[in-house]
C-alpha cells in the first residue's frame, strides 16, 4: 500500500477544533453493515464464520473481463513459472519457467518476444510484459482464518465490513510482512498512518502486528479519509447519485486506500469521467499519472481476482450453486 506525505496534511481535519469552518461532517453509512454478510464453514474446522459475499461481481460481467481472469491466473501460478503478457488487456502469449527464461542471454529474450509479437500480430514495439506466479503469495486458506474477525472489527468502528476482507484478501493473505514501501500487519499500514490512528510503533514495539488494532486503524482510515474524500472527488466531478455499496464505489474507495486520494483525483481528472459506474474503474486500469502507475491500476483488479478465487473456494459461484431441482407433479388424469 502506498501512502505519501500528503496524507498527513489531509488528517488534519480530524483534530481541528468544533468551530472551525473547515470540519469535515463525521462520516456514516447509509446502508445496512451486515447486508452482504453471510455465514459460511471455515475451511479446516468446519465452525460458521461471517463472510461478505456481493453478487455484484457477476452481475456486472467481472468474472469474464480479461484483466480479471488474468490476475486469477497468476494468484493459482507457482513462483517457477511467468505468463507473458500485453498490458493493455492481458492477454496471456506464452507461458515459461523462470529458471530457463533467465538462462537466455539478452539477444535470445529479445528474439523471443519479437517471434510473439510476429505469432500475435503485435507492433514491433508493442510491450510485452513478464509476471511471475504468486500462488504462495494468494494464499487464501490462511487469509480467510482472519476474515470474520475483521468484518466484526469493521463493523463494530461503523464501517463497510466489505473493505476489510477486500484488504485482507489481498494486502498480506500468506503471512505478516514488510513492503517495500515500509506497510507492515494484516492491513499494510505506514507507520505515520498507524500512529495517527493511535497505534504505538517505535523502536520497542509495532502495534501494527494486533490484529484488531490494526483493523481499527484501517477502518478509521476508510471512514475519516478514504470515503469522505473519495467522494469530495466524485463531487467535483459532477457525479452523484450514486449508493455507497456499489461494486464501483467500493473499488474506487479502495484505490484511495492504495494510492491516496489525491494521486486517484488526478488519475480520474486526467479523463473526467461523467458517470459513477464500473467503466470508470476499467478506464482507470488504463490510465497512468506520475503517481499512478502499475502497482495502482493493478489494484482493483486484484481486489475482483481474489474476491472470485475466494468465493469458489467457498463454493459460492453461481455455477457452483446447487439448485435443487422441483418435485415432478402426478399427471391429472
């Protein structure tokens, strides 16, 4: 997860005093939390647990769009094996394993890459990208152990429980971690982050690694930050009338928890969309900003991937629901 200096200058509103003019109105839901939440058998010991399911992701056709089955590729591919790809859509060229790809010298991969652009009627300076498989990454097994106690700590802070399995699915699924850029715990918070929302992190001790602390923090980043500002962003543009449980909406709110909110404002201006719907989202795959780049178009997508691959794990896709089918009738005779 990505957060920049700036963010510090957009929590100030939440410590400014009572009279100020400037005091963001508190945010809270206008739906119902526990909507989407469903009860489910955890995988290993079979007890209930609470589990968000939204029938949204099919209904809107996400389970066929090629960036979407794309990334489900990669989050069921091992680390050995690379899918080439285009950018744009995803399409898969041709599969190799790391060991023998690096083995190529650097005149033999660019010949290799020319033969597919030739195979694949590509322009001779068409990109072709190399993504590693990240199955151990995606391990959804171990993410969902931790789904129903953070949909209980969203919705106990007043917020979306949606966000968090979102976040869980695809932030740390195989085990707590450091990124690069310095997010660590299930919810991948910077330390300044963490520390404004009343996390310790110093050198003794780094509160981000209690599970429900961090949850909190998260969900008062979502409500007090990511929301309110995702739709001071719709507001400029002209957008409303939108619900806040849109597939759209939600995935829009998760760019902001990504990349922050003023980079998605610039990426959203760089093409002025006049309409909340998922086209918006998908033209934001395809648009890059200098703060908006790859990792963030690729965000939401991965959000539509695991919420997929989660969900049949689950056996909850639609072709996986078994209707029972009607008792025949006696024929009136």
């Amino acid at each position: 997860m990505q957060f920049f200096i700036s963010i510090l200058l957009t929590l100030k509103f939440i410590t400014l005093p009572p009279d100020s003019n400037t005091m963001a109105v508190p945010y809270t839901s206008s739906f119902d939390l526990r909507q989407d939440v469903i009860s489910v058998p955890n995988y290993k010991t079979q007890v209930k647990m609470d589990f968000v399911f939204n029938m949204q992701v099919y209904q809107l056709g996400c389970d066929t769009m090629p960036n979407v089955k794309f990334w489900r590729s990669i989050m069921n591919l091992h680390k050995d094996s690379a899918l080439f790809n285009t950018p744009a859509n995803r399409n898969v060229l041709s599969k190799t394993h790391i060991n023998q790809w690096e083995e190529k010298d650097l005149t033999q991969k660019s010949c290799f890459k020319d033969s597919l652009r030739d195979c694949y009627c590509l322009e001779d300076s068409a990109r072709i990208l190399l993504t590693n498989g990240k199955s151990f990454f995606y391990d959804f097994e171990k993410a969902s152990a931790n789904f129903h106690r953070g949909i209980n700590d969203f919705i106990a802070n007043g917020v979306d429980p949606w966000y968090a399995q979102a976040i869980l699915m695809i932030e740390s699924p195989n085990k707590l971690q450091k990124s690069n850029a310095g997010a660590y715990g299930s919810f991948q918070l910077m330390k300044d982050v963490a520390r404004l929302f009343g996390l310790k992190v110093n050198k003794n001790i780094d509160e981000r690694v209690d599970f429900d602390r961090s949850a909190f923090a998260a969900s008062s980043l979502i409500k007090k930050i990511c929301i309110p500002k995702t739709r001071q962003i719709l507001d400029s543009l002209g957008i409303t009338g939108y619900q806040e449980n849109e597939l759209w909406f939600r995935l829009l709110v998760m760019h902001s928890y990504h990349a922050g909110a003023g980079n998605v404002k610039k990426a959203l201006f760089s093409f002025r969309p006049t309409e909340g719907n998922m086209n918006l989202i998908y033209t934001l795959w395809h648009t890059e900003t200098k703060q908006f780049r790859s990792a963030s178009q690729n965000y939401s997508q991965l959000v539509l991937a695991a919420m997929l691959e989660v969900n049949e794990k689950f056996k909850l896709a639609p072709h996986q629901l078994v209707i029972e089918p009607k008792p025949k009738e006696n024929a009136l005779r």
